[in-house]
C-alpha cells in the first residue's frame, strides 16, 4: 500500500545511500518507527508514499523498498489512495521500464543530488 510502507534495515541503508544520506539522516527525514515492535516504515506524505511523484513514478526505483518490489505498487480505487495509483503491470515490464529509465530521469536525480550536497556545504560553512 503506497501510504504503508515498511522498510528493512537493508532497506534504510540502500535507499540513504541512493540518496546520498547517512542511515541517521535519512531515518530523520523519512522514517517513522511503530510505537511497539519497533517496525519502520516511509513517512507518508499526502497520504501516500513520499517517494511518489505527481507524474506517478517512484522517485527512489532503484534504491525502492524490497515490499515494493514483490508488487506492482498500488491500485487502490478508495479515495485515501487515489493520488497515490500507480501504473498497474506486471513484474517484468516494471523490470523493462526501468531498464529504459530515462537519461533526463538521471540527470534530474544527480542534480537533486548536488543541490542537495551544496545546501549541505552552506549549512556547515555557517556553524
Ligand atoms: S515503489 Fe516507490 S513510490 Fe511506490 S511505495 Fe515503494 S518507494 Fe513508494
């Protein structure tokens, strides 16, 4: 479910990483843990997955959670999740489209990245 997302730690470490985020970073900006049993799962943002695009398209793909990848992510009609729907296809195309993702799609990323990395530098210059 796009609004549900639980994560491993193998999970945390891979997606940290993809955005180039320690572990304790990237758990402060997009972790909640379950009150009991210590269960983590993505912020929901909007409802949904904050790893969704408007567009519809998982902004982490190749660093995604390993419950997303087991599923075509969601096709909920209820209204809590409509924003969240999801091109709705099998494993192996989702496989395909990925293997196709976009030099843009890229480029976007490392740019979001060295945004990132210079807010970053701002940051420290100033303490
Ligand atoms: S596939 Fe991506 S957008 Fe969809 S629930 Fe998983 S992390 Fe979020």
């Amino acid at each position: 479910m796009a609004g549900w997302v639980e994560v491993s730690r193998a999970d945390i470490r891979r997606l940290a990483k993809f955005l180039e985020l320690t572990v304790r970073e990237f758990e402060a900006k997009h972790i909640v843990e379950h009150p009991r049993g210590g269960r983590k799962r993505i912020k929901a943002v909007d409802k949904t997955c904050q790893f969704l695009s408007p567009t519809r398209r998982c902004t982490v793909y190749r660093a995604r959670p390993n419950d997303c990848r087991g599923y075509n992510c969601w096709d909920h009609a209820d209204e809590l999740y409509d924003y969240a729907r999801f091109i709705q296809m099998p494993s192996a195309d989702l496989a395909k489209l990925e293997a196709r993702e976009t030099k843009a799609e890229r480029v976007e990323h490392e740019k979001a990245l060295a945004k990132r990395r210079r807010k970053r530098l701002r940051d420290a210059a100033r303490t």
